[in-house]
C-alpha cells in the first residue's frame, strides 16, 4: 500500500455515487418545469 495519498477531490470522484435515469429525469424536469406557475394555478 505504498500508493500516493488521495486528494479531496479524488476522495469525492472514488466514493461519489452515480446519478441513476430518475435523478437525471427529475433534475431536468426541474429546470424546465415552472412549478411555481403551476402551484400557484392549482
């Protein structure tokens, strides 16, 4: 285990965890989605 010393972002990329379709779905549906119109609407 004589390896170099892992930096915070290498920590960060080895113990980030992937973003599934659902995350990425929700994510865009909120940046496109007015919500605020919408809840004020209903």
């Amino acid at each position: 285990m004589g390896g170099k010393q892992l930096g915070f972002r290498d920590y960060e990329q080895t113990t980030a965890k992937k973003r599934t379709k659902r995350e990425k779905c929700l994510a865009e549906m909120d940046s496109v989605v007015p919500w605020q119109a919408l809840i004020a609407f209903a």
